[in-house]
C-alpha cells in the first residue's frame, strides 16, 4: 500500500475515532491506546471487548451498536496494519 493512501486513510480512520469519541468511553480508550500501543495491540483489544459482550449477552440496540463500530474500527485496523502505517505517520 503507498504511503499517502495509507496516510490519507489513517487520517479518516482518526476522524470516525474522534466522531465516535463523543459517543463514549471506548473510543477515548482506544484513542489513549493508540499514542502508546502498536495497532494489532488495539485490534487485539477491540476483539477483546467483542467477546466479553458477547459472553455477557448485551442485546440491548445500544450494545448491537457499539458491536458493528467495534468491528468495523478493527477491521480497519487490521487492513492498515503495517509497519508502514505504524512508523510512518
């Protein structure tokens, strides 16, 4: 992947955390993670958060919800996981 679509697409990526950010806690989580954790670590993360709701059975439409950001976030994160994208920011 070029370096400037990786870059421009970080970009959106950082602005759909920042939009989700006035949504709740997780995005200011993994907004804080992302400064000090490499992005599978995050990713590793997220899928995490995933299973604990689907173990504690959350079906509420508010939970549904934060499972298809969550979801879609990492897979995000996993496409633009390079080292490119890591270091070259």
């Amino acid at each position: 992947m070029r370096t400037e679509t990786v870059r421009r697409e970080a970009a959106h990526l950082l602005e759909d955390l920042r939009r989700l950010q006035a949504e709740g806690a997780v995005a200011e989580l993994l907004l804080c993670a992302l400064d000090h954790e490499p992005i599978h670590h995050v990713t590793g993360f997220i899928w995490e958060t995933l299973e604990w709701l689907d173990t504690a059975l959350l079906v509420t439409a508010r939970a549904e919800a934060a499972r298809r950001r969550l979801r879609s976030v990492a897979s995000l994160f996993e496409a633009l996981g390079s080292d490119e994208l890591r270091y070259g920011i």
